[in-house]
C-alpha cells in the first residue's frame, strides 16, 4: 500500500547573500536561518522570527517590499527511503515559484510556476540514508523581468511583471491589495512511498441519464515500478455501492471504467434542492489482491449548461443546472489571505459559511488568485454553493511562446482533473477582463504583433476543457459576448461587467440597461472602524491621513467615493461621518443595481457583487473586511439575495412594484402601499393583490394616488408585504425634508452580548448599529433599516455585555442626522 509522509517538520529558511542585495533592504539583514512554517512564505516566517514588522499595518509594506526582491533557500533533511517499498517520490503540491531542488549535491529539477505540483525520485538517493533538500527560490520579480526581456513586453493594468510568471497575480499587488511577493513552500510536501504501480492520475467524468442513473465515467492512468512492469493489475471503481473493475493489461498504462448507479438523488445548488454526495474510490490491486492505492473523493451527480440562446434582445446567459435555469446571486472570491498558506479549512468554511448565509448562490473564483484548496471546493459542495472558476490570468495581455506555453497547459491539466469531482464546480471561465482589455484598453496598437493570451482563452484552454472534462461548459472569459464578432462588454450578450458607474457615474445609472448576466460591479466603502483603527495608527484618523491612504489601492479611489457620495448626500467633513455615509452608500449602491436586474429576470439571469472578502484590511469593494468582520452591504445582501424580494422600479416614468419570487413555490399575498409624509404621515394608502409563479417576477403597476411626484423633497413610498419591505425616496438625501431624527433605545442583556430595541418616533432612515465600536470583538445581526414613526428595530449583539450606555450613543446612526432639514425653517411646510 501506498505510504505519504508529510514534510513539515525541521524546515529553516536563509537569505541567499550570493546574490546583490534588493535596494531597500535594509542596512542589517537576517542573514542566519530561522525556523520555517511549511507550508508557509518567508514573509511569514520573517514575522514569526520578529525579522519585519506585520505588512498589513500602518505603512509597512513598503517597509518589507525587499523580501520579494530577494533570493531565499529553504533547507530540511530527508531520512532513508522506506526500504519496505520498491520506490520513493518527493512530491511539492505548490512551491512559489521559481526554484530550484536540491538533494545533496544533485539537482533534482527546476520549477517556475506556482499553480502546479511536482514529483521527483528520489528512492536511489535516499537508498544509502538521510539526506540535506534545499530548495532555493529565486525572485520572482527576477524570473518576470528575465522572461520580459526575452520575449518583450505586453501591457497591463498594472507597472508590475505578473504576467510573465506563473504566480498568482495579486502577489505583486491590486486596487484592493498589499504588494507582498512572496516565495516558499505554500502547500504541503511529502515523501510517497509505493511498490509494483501506483495511480498516477484519475478523472472521473460524472454525469446523469434522463432516467436519474448516474454514470461515473472513470478515466484512470498508472505509473509502474521496474518490478511491477509484467505484472497483472486491477482497478475496481465503487460509487454508492455499485462496483465495476476490469484488468488492466501488462502492456498499457490507461483504462476506462464505467460505473451506473441507479436512482441516485441529484446534488442541487443551494435553494433549489438538498447536496446529496455520494462516496467514489477506486482501488489499484496486483495479482495477489493487495491494495496498492486506494483514491477517494466524493460526486454529486447533476447537469450543468450554459443557455446562450439568441433572442429580440441579444444572446442569454443563463445557467441551467438539472435543466432548472438559475438567476445567479453570487459573489467573486479573491485569496482569502495574501499569504494564502495561512488559510485553514475552518476559515474557507466560515468565509463560505458567510456567503451561504447572505443568500449566495455562487462564488466566482477570480482569476488573479489561484486554484483554491480542496478545503474550499469541499464545503462549496457541501453548502450548495456552485463554483465559477476562472482560469488565472488576470487584466494583462500574457505571452503565449515558451517559457510560459507548457506551463500554463501543464497547470491547466492539472487543475481540472483534481477539481473535476466537485459537482459544486460549473463553469470554467478563461480570463478575467483580457478579452476586453484587448479591445477596448489600447492593447493592440502597444503588443505591435506579439501575443497577448488570446490562444490560450479561444484555442488552448477550451482543447483543454472539452479534452478532460467535458461534463462542464467552457466559457472564453469574462466579461465576453460569446463571439469574436461582437464586443467583449457588450451588456447585450453573454457576461458583462458594470465598472462605468463606480469610475464615473452615480449608482442611479445602473437602471440604465438591462445586462444578460452582470459578472462584475461593486461600490467601496472603507472597513469596519475596528479595523480601521487596529490597522492604522494615524492621529487623527482622516479619509486622507497617511495610512488610511495607504490603505486605499484603488485609483483615485477616495475622490470616487467622495464624488459618489456628494450625489446624495452633503460633503461629511469629519471621520466619523464620511465613515457611516460611505458604508451607507456602498450598501444603496448595491441594492440599486440588484434590485433593478433582479426585476428583470429572466432577461437578467445573474449578478456577481465584486467581492465578497479581503485579503487584509483594505478600504475597498468587500462585504467582508480583512479583519472578517461583516460590513452593512454584507446584511444587505441578505434582503438583497433573498428568494423574495420586493422592490420598488421606474418603469418608463412610473413606479411599479415588483415582486421578485426565486424560490420553489408560488407566492401570493396582500401588499400593503403607502404614499408618506416624512412629516405629516400617510397621506394614501391601498393594498393590492401580489401573485408570483416559482421562479418568477410580477411587475404590479400602481395608482396615481400612491404615486409620489418626481422632485416632492417630503413625500416617499412604502410597500410592505409577508415581512418585506420596499423604499422609494424621489430626491437625493442633501435636498429630502427629513425630520430631526427621534428614538429611544433599550438595552437588554443577555447570555454572551445583548439584545437592543431601537423605537422611532420619528421617520428614521438608514439606521445602522456599528457594533465594533461597542468592542472590537462585538457583532451584530443585522445591518441598515428604516424605521416609521412607531416601528422598532431589534439588534442581537454578541461580544458586548450592554453597560455601557455612552458607546451605543456613539455606535447608533442614522442618515437624519447628516441631512436632516430643520421642519421649522422648511419653506414646504
């Protein structure tokens, strides 16, 4: 039987001094070993030795920015080979990136990409005892810059080289993230040790007949030893208790098995039905029955299409998983940690544990990150969150000619063979944002010729696909329209992305079109105070005090928030205003744009909220901050995201209900629609009939005198149903009459936090309990409401115990406060 000893034990790391300094390292350098985390980075084992300062605060990443500049060796002994099997591999599951293996004095390989494993032998020289492994890593800015120079430059969108190296791309930095290049060993390595022949590579192709058999089409590739290279083998493939084997003849290393397993139960996504997985090894025997390896994974059986169906309006996107077509409520999943080595299990499920939670039904894994874990592909099968993956390469035109074209096939092949058994995996996508970056970003006339990516998307990478996994459609990138005739963001077909607005447009714009599936939009906003304030040391903390700029990567990014926020609201003009407005807007922003495509469905059929999470603390698109904690737009997306939604729309100058009914069965109720005074109270009322098919939306038209007039600077609509509330405000906040806000709080104390009751007296819009500033560790349930006259509002907190009474004042706001017009003075009135 097969053994696997991890390698994580004895490991140190050491500056290589042959090699020139980096310009900002500093005058004393760790030139000695100290003990290495593997898997780990050096970046990480720097801090753990209290050799740099954390990067994610204040300004220290500039201060750290020589360690990606420089060389470093990782060293470890490698005991003898286990002499009770014929052989023994050293296999690296991820080494970053570029390297060099040593064992002894024999150089065992060199390696430059971060997205693939590697296997050496190494059974005759660890046949005579232990053993020094070095595995030297060179920058990786030097291998970028070295293959620039042999193969030219190529644009992008930003200064730095990643696309002249396989590594993931927002290592050397994004407009949300550090640039922290980093080197060292990021996955798990090992000693594997193995007799007669071991199971070199097996894909299972898992698929459904239209009788509910599901058929495990099980591909599988052996490697033999010297001994086992005459001798009969087996390979025996059981799935929910259905077992078929075959022998595998002397003289070839390749065999096909296929399993029919009768009446299986589909895998669903989330919503839309249970995750029922089921159990698949297959098993490698010899001639005296013994088991050689035994591989195990678990499938779900179901289909996966993409409907690109031409219509009066354009091309779909939609997908359709068992031929039920899905309105995709999804977000895009960027490295949980710029040091993604960091990342446990528990972290991957409690992120996606998040998602689940706010109504996501799918994560877009984006594609300047890597393939994830299994630990992340696991739990998405098991919470019903399917997966887009893209392909990595992001916003660059990338070289196809060699060093670089093998590699990127070879990852390829890779990847998709041990990510093909999830069935929470949908859709491979090719690129993010090149297709159009050719197009549209002056790529073309600057490439004079030279290649820019697009055989890998167009040729290579769909060979690849349909060769290996066929079970799955293939989508060129995104955003695309699906041909090479038509523009790459045309929002008429395909996938588009919507970043027009938060550059250069107020949010409002997003009712402007109709998107066949919107892959990318989002709005910043800065993190969690607690963050803020445990990442950056500045005094006073401004929008515009050195860390908290520091912490802004994006363009111009706090102009665009602030230009964003003078579209509804006066200019804030302390930390704590433009703080609670900017999270304010970041969440309306949102809500703007989702509303408005899910009320369109089916001719919409999906959004995807750039982004779910950060990678360190970071003012930026996130629901999630760096530190994890949850951001108001996160509690939006649960009312956003929802299988019901109410919302009020423009529809040609008139204001429509619709309501939005993505789950299962039939909705029907009474609406309740209020024309209000902010005020003087309800001026009209009526109720009206809601009936919404499953998968469905219902657009309601409304009577004049529920209508609030264009411009009215008092009056809103309300319409309330089955515990769902929908707003409609006619003005922006800056000219809106609302009324000095006025509401009591009660706190109750209870076991592990509190629980606070919030009463208005009057119209309270856009109330938000910040519950990290009741304590760093403090969370709360829910995030902005709007209360009327008599309403309240009750907030869980877990974290805080409720005595102190000065911090809620200080935790509790409201929009009133900020754009309130004094009733007095208001020539309405």
């Amino acid at each position: 039987m097969k053994v696997s000893t991890p390698l994580t034990r004895g490991w140190t790391v050491r500056l290589d001094t042959t090699r020139r300094h980096p310009e900002q390292a500093p005058e004393t350098l760790p030139v000695a070993p100290v003990a290495a985390t593997v898997p780990g980075c050096v970046h990480t084992d720097l801090l753990t030795a209290g050799l740099i300062a954390d990067p994610f605060l204040d300004r220290n990443e500039t201060d750290v920015a020589w360690v990606g500049r420089a060389d470093w060796t990782y060293s470890t002994e490698l005991p003898r080979s286990d002499r009770d099997h014929e052989c023994t591999d050293l296999v690296f599951d991820g080494l970053d990136t570029v390297a060099e293996i040593r064992l002894g004095d024999n150089v065992l390989g060199r390696t430059r990409n971060m997205h693939r494993s590697f296997r050496f032998d190494v059974t005759d020289a660890l046949a005579a005892g232990p053993a020094p492994l070095t595995v030297a890593f060179t920058s990786a800015y030097a291998e970028a810059e070295r293959v620039r120079t042999l193969l030219g430059d190529r644009p992008g969108a930003y200064a730095e080289p990643y696309q002249f190296v396989r590594k993931m791309a927002c290592s050397f930095g994004w407009d949300w993230g550090p640039t922290l290049v980093t080197a060292g060993l990021w996955r798990q390595p090992r000693l594997e040790h193995w007799s007669t022949a071991r199971l070199a590579e097996v894909r299972p192709e898992v698929t459904m007949d239209e009788d509910g058999t599901g058929i495990v089409t099980v591909h599988v590739s052996v490697q033999r030893s010297a001994g086992g290279s005459g001798r009969a083998l087996t390979i025996t493939v059981t799935v929910a208790g259905t077992e078929v084997s075959a022998e595998l003849p002397s003289d070839t290393d390749e065999l096909t098995l296929r399993a029919e397993v009768p009446g299986v139960e589909r895998w669903w996504p989330r919503g839309y039905g249970e995750q029922h997985l089921y159990a698949c090894t297959v098993t490698l025997t010899d001639d005296r029955a013994a088991p050689l390896e035994v591989w195990e994974r678990s499938v779900g059986f179901r289909t996966v299409e993409v409907d690109t169906s031409a219509d009066e309006h354009g091309s779909a996107f939609t997908l359709v998983v068992n031929g039920t077509p899905v309105f995709v409520r999804g977000v895009n999943w960027i490295p949980e940690d710029v040091f993604p080595s960091r990342v446990t299990p528990e972290d991957y499920r409690r992120r996606l544990e998040q998602a689940a939670a706010a109504g996501v039904d799918l994560v877009r894994v984006w594609g300047g990150g890597i393939y994830e874990s299994e630990d992340f592909y696991g739990a998405c099968d098991e919470l019903g969150l399917l997966v887009w993956q893209d392909f990595p390469f992001a916003c660059a035109a990338y070289p196809e000619e060699e060093p670089l074209r093998s590699e990127v096939e070879a990852e390829a092949r890779e990847n998709v063979v041990r990510l093909m058994p999830h069935p929470s995996l949908v859709l491979w996508n090719g690129n993010n944002e090149n297709l159009w970056g050719f197009r549209d970003w002056d790529w073309e006339p600057a490439l004079g010729g030279r290649s820019w990516g697009g055989g890998y998307y167009l040729d290579l990478l769909p060979r690849v696909v349909a060769e290996t996994d066929p079970t799955r459609p293939y989508w060129a990138g995104s955003p695309w329209s699906g041909s090479r005739d038509l523009h790459p963001n045309d929002p008429r077909h395909g996938t588009a992305h919507s970043w027009e607005v938060w550059n250069r447009r107020d949010y409002a714009v997003y009712r402007d079109d109709v998107p066949r599936f919107v892959a990318e939009f989002g709005w910043q906003a800065p993190p969690a105070y607690a963050t803020a304030r445990r990442s950056i040391s500045d005094e006073p903390l401004t929008p515009d005090s050195p860390g908290m700029l520091h912490h802004q990567k994006a363009e111009d990014g706090n102009g665009k928030l602030d230009r964003g926020l003078a579209h509804h609201f006066p200019v804030p003009t302390d930390f704590d205003t433009w703080h609670y407005l900017t999270q304010v807007n970041q969440a309306r922003a949102v809500a703007t744009g989702v509303e408005h495509w899910r009320s369109h469905w089916p001719l919409c059929a999906g959004v995807i909220l750039w982004q779910l999470n950060d990678c360190w603390p970071v003012t930026s698109w996130a629901a999630i901050d760096g530190d994890g904690r949850e951001k108001p737009l996160y509690h939006e997306l649960k009312r956003l995201y929802a299988d019901r939604l109410l919302t009020l729309q423009d529809r040609g100058g008139r204001i429509v209900l619709a309501a939005v009914n993505q789950s299962g069965e039939p909705w029907t109720c009474q609406a309740r629609i209020r024309r209000v005074d902010a005020h003087d109270g309800t001026s009209a009322e009526l109720h009206v009939p809601v009936q919404v098919a499953a998968r469905s939306v219902a657009v309601i038209d409304l009577p004049e005198k529920v209508t609030v007039p264009a411009g009215s600077p008092r009056e809103f609509l309300v319409a309330d149903a089955d515990g769902l509330r929908a707003l409609h405000f006619p003005v922006p906040d800056h000219t809106f009459a609302y009324p000095v806000p006025e509401m009591t709080t009660q706190v109750t104390p209870q076991t592990g936090g509190a629980r606070i009751s919030v009463t208005a007296h009057t119209l309270v819009r856009d109330l938000l309990l910040q519950a990290d500033r009741l304590h760093p560790d403090a969370r709360t349930d829910r995030g902005l409401v709007t209360l009327l006259p008599g309403e309240t509002a009750e907030f869980t907190v877990t974290g805080w115990n409720g005595h102190d009474a000065e911090a809620l004042q200080t935790a509790l706001r409201c929009v009133n406060t900020h754009a309130a017009v004094d009733p007095a003075t208001d020539p309405v009135r």
